[in-house]
C-alpha cells in the first residue's frame, strides 16, 4: 500500500460494518421536513474519509463482545463530525467544503448553525440510549469540542500566541472527536483497562497530527484536492503551528506580522505570507511536530496483538501524514 494511499482500513470486518453507515445516517435523521432533511445530511451525503466511525469499528474490535446495536454508534459519531463541520463553516465563512457549496453558503449562517445543534442533538440521543457512562463520556468530549473552537474564536487574530495554546486547541478541537469513537468502541466491546487506555492515547496524538497536517492543507493544499481556499487560516486570523514558529522563532516575524495585519488582505498578500511561511521552516517545522505525535501514537498500539486491526490503525498513521486532502 502506497503511504499516501486512503486504502489504510484492512480489516474487512470494518469495511463490511462501514458500508452500512449512510443508510442508519438517513435513518437517524428523522426529520419530517424533507427540506430540513436535505439541510441536515448536505454534508454526510457529499462522502468524506469517515475516519471517526472507522476508527470506532476498528475500537470494537480489541474487546470480547460485538452485537447488532454496537453499528448504530458509528452513524452517530459520524453525524457529530458532520455537526462540527456545520459550525466550523459557519465560523470560517466558508464557501466550500468538499468541493461543494457548504451548507452556510447555500442556506445561510442561520440555518447553518440550526441543523449542526440538530445534527448534536440526534446524535447524543442516539449514544445516550447505551448506559451513562457512553452518555457522560460522549457529553464530556463535546463539551471539550465546543470549548476548543470558542479558544481558537478568542484567539483570532493573536500574533502572540504560544505553541501550548494552540496545541490545547488541537486537543479539544481536533483530538476530541479522534479520541471519543476509539474510547467507545473499546468500552462497549468490553476491552480490557490497558487497551482502553492505549487506545485512548493513539487517538489524541493520531487527533493532534491529523490537524497539524490539515493546517499544513490550507497553506500549501490543492485547492481541487482539499476543497478549500488557500490561505483561509489567514485570512480569518487562525495562525497554525506553521505560522506561529516564523512569527515566535525566525527573522521574517517582522515581515510577515506586518502583512497579517494589513486592513485588506489581497491574494498576492497571502501568497507572500505563505511564502514567508515556507522560507522560515514553518512548513518543515509543523510536519516534524505531526512527525512526533504519530510516533507516540504508534508506540500507544505495541499494547495491541498484530492483526489487521493493529495494522489498520498503524497503517492510518501514514495517510495523516502523507494526505493531500
């Protein structure tokens, strides 16, 4: 398998159970306005990794026990991803996403916002309906998720902004939603202490690489691979990893703190930013810093028997770090 490529899941079992997750998606979402519905599942329907429910099927797997109703979880935390997405969108005036027209800019920051609260609500009803420990744990992450993206909204535009700041934006924002579907999937499987945990931890650094990378996209990315315009992070004021090591640690700080404040950034301004960006070895720097957490990541699963499951999860690893979408 080519590192770069999306193929990582090799356990079969997983790829069966997955192929099932639109169709209890549709059915989750209930709504009788089938204007609402469309609303709702715009962004579900346009495709996507799944990485979350993947990760929660793949979870399953390290414990004893495995029934009919252990799927419907997987939908569920797919449909808080797509939530997030909503609000992510909305925050980020975004006109794209996957290539499409995002839900915000086809029916409005209003409505936008409307149908991710919906979309959370349906899907923590959904997993609140196992035990109360699925509940507060699946509350607890959500909660994290919120407070990470208002941090990140506070921090608009913060030229001073410190690595730990951010990297606790990445954990809240980013890891949360990497860490719940592997926490649950072990616990409803019955896994033992040790697995739960080492899961848990594979996650959260596997969550924080994920994001560098995705913030490493929005400033070198294809934008007809992404989905994306180049240069969002800056021009919203979300200064990345990249961005902060050439404003805290280089000699273009001066240069480029100069052109993040301009009063009207054109597109010949973001360029040279980005520019900057890459002479400085921010680029360099925040894939080192991805680097490192998807080592940890990868010791977290020794803890693992070799299977396809261990390899799926280790083999998820290389595509964060290679994707180019």
């Amino acid at each position: 398998m080519s590192k770069a490529s999306s193929d990582w899941l090799l356990c079969n079992i997983s790829k069966a159970r997955l192929a099932s997750i639109n169709a209890i998606m549709e059915e989750i979402i209930d709504a009788s306005d089938t204007n609402f519905k469309k609303l709702a599942l715009h962004t579900a329907r346009m495709g996507g990794k799944k990485l979350r429910p993947s990760l929660y099927l793949l979870a399953l797997n390290t414990g004893d026990y495995y029934g009919k109703e252990l799927l419907t979880p997987a939908a569920a935390l797919e449909l808080i991803h797509v939530a997030s997405l909503h609000h992510d969108d909305v925050m980020d005036r975004a006109d794209l996403r996957r290539n499409a027209t995002s839900v915000n800019a086809e029916w409005g920051n209003l409505n936008a916002t409307y149908s991710g609260n919906y979309l959370f609500s349906k899907a923590i009803s959904i997993l609140s309906q196992y035990d109360t420990t699925v509940n507060q744990i699946t509350c607890g992450y959500i909660s994290d998720l919120c407070l990470g993206q208002l941090k990140e909204a506070e921090n608009a535009y913060n030229l001073k902004l410190s690595y730990e700041d951010h990297i606790d934006v990445l954990i809240k924002k980013t890891a949360s939603l990497f860490e719940l579907p592997c926490k649950l999937g072990a616990l409803l499987s019955g896994a033992s202490d040790d697995i739960l945990e080492a899961i848990t931890n594979y996650s959260k650094h596997m969550g924080i690489a994920f994001q560098l990378i995705d913030d490493l996209l929005d400033l070198k990315g294809n934008p007809h691979k992404t989905g994306k315009t180049v240069g969002t992070d800056l021009i919203e004021g979300v200064y990345t990893y990249a961005t902060l090591y050439t404003l805290h640690e280089t000699d273009h700080a001066n240069k480029l703190t100069h052109l993040l404040t301009l009063d009207d950034m054109k597109p010949i301004h973001i360029q040279e930013a980005i520019e900057l960006i890459s002479l400085s070895g921010g680029l360099n720097a925040a894939k080192v810093k991805a680097k490192e957490h998807l080592e940890i990541a990868k010791n977290a699963l020794s803890i693992l028997p070799d299977n396809n499951t261990k390899t799926s999860l280790l083999n998820l690893t290389h595509f964060i770090l290679a994707r180019d979408h």
